[in-house]
C-alpha cells in the first residue's frame, strides 16, 4: 500500500516539477538572450524539453528532500551592455518564472474546481498536479532565492556587491553544494523558507 502511495505521488508531483524546472531554466535563458547573450540559444537550452534541462542531482534531491533544481544555463555576461546589471535580470529570471507559475496555477486549481461537469476521474488529478505545481513553484522561488551558490540568490547578490567582496564571495562557488546540504540537514534552511513557503501557499489557494 506504501509503494502505491508513493507511485501516485510521484505520477502527480512528476509533471508540474518538470514543468517548474524547464520555465524557470527557460527564463534565465530567454532573458539573456534578450539581452544579447546567445549562448544559451547555442547550447539548445532555449526550449521547453525537459530533458535538456535536468539535473540528476537536482531531480534525486527533490525525491529525498522535496527541494529541486535544474541544470543551470549558460550564460556569457560579456555579452552585456551592462554586465552587472544583466546577472541579476538573468539570476531573477528563473525565480519569477516560477512566482509566475505559481500564481496561474492557483488560479486554473480553483477554476477547474468549479467545474463540477467534469467527471471526477480526470477533475481529481488535474486538480492535485495544479495544487502541487503552487507548492512547487513557490518552494523553487524562494529556495533559489537564497544567497548560497550557486543558486540564484548568489548571482543577485554578487551583482550588487563591490568586486573586490564579489572575489571573496565567488570563492565559496565550489563548497556551495556541500553548504547547503549541511545548511539543510541541520535545520536551517528548512526553518527559514518553510514558513515563507506555507504562508505564500496559503495565500494563493486559501
């Protein structure tokens, strides 16, 4: 009965974390090549394919842990009229696809919940995906927006501090994905964002 549980569960959170994940790549992307940065688009990163985005370790850390990400996009910020100002359009990019997502989700969840001509076998899962793809996008927004690389947060704050605490910074790049691993298991990260996270839930599907 577990494992059924745990293969519905997956069959209703699969599609909208892909689809959270690929918007939310596609908008740092889309962004930076509107700014004149083509490498993404060279990459054939500019697409809604899933698969062209995804990160193993990403997607196996949102199974255990229930926070994701994806395969980060390249981008050249020497493409840049402004380099520094472009980083942090690029960086916030993602974080507001997702805000965007979430947001549209909550809206078509109540709408399709009134429509009570639908027969409850195609209404339930549709309803689940969109209720799932709120928590999602929500989750993804705020978790990328913190401060650790190299998450989206890190790119922000790199373009708002003096270069000489940028070269500083940037030294914590490689060490990013162990911080926030030991800045999750010890509690930290989930007693900061969680809060957010059901509160901005609330808010939309209350």
């Amino acid at each position: 009965m577990q494992i059924n549980n745990i293969i519905q569960q997956l069959i209703i959170l699969t599609p909208p974390f892909l689809f959270a994940l690929t918007l939310h790549e596609l908008a740092h992307g889309y962004v930076a090549y509107h700014l004149g940065d083509p490498t993404a688009k060279k990459a054939g990163r500019l697409t809604l394919n899933p698969l062209k985005h995804l990160d193993p370790l990403g997607v196996l850390a949102f199974i255990i842990m229930k926070i994701g990400w994806a395969k980060p996009v390249p981008v050249n910020p020497s493409y840049f009229r402004d380099p520094q100002k472009g980083m942090i359009l690029v960086a916030l990019a993602g974080p507001g696809a997702n805000v965007f997502l979430a947001i549209t989700s909550a809206i078509l969840a109540k709408f399709f919940v009134m429509l009570s001509f639908i027969p409850i076998f195609i209404l339930q899962p549709l309803v689940s995906m969109l209720v799932a793809s709120v928590w999602i996008n929500i989750m993804l927004a705020v978790f990328n927006c913190l401060p650790i690389p190299p998450l989206d947060g890190s790119k922000v704050l790199m373009g708002l501090l003096p270069p000489s605490a940028v070269r500083t910074y940037i030294k914590l790049e490689p060490f990013g994905f162990i911080l926030l691993l030991a800045l999750f298991y010890t509690g930290i990260i989930p007693k900061l964002i969680m809060p957010i996270i059901r509160f901005s839930n609330d808010l939309l599907l209350g």
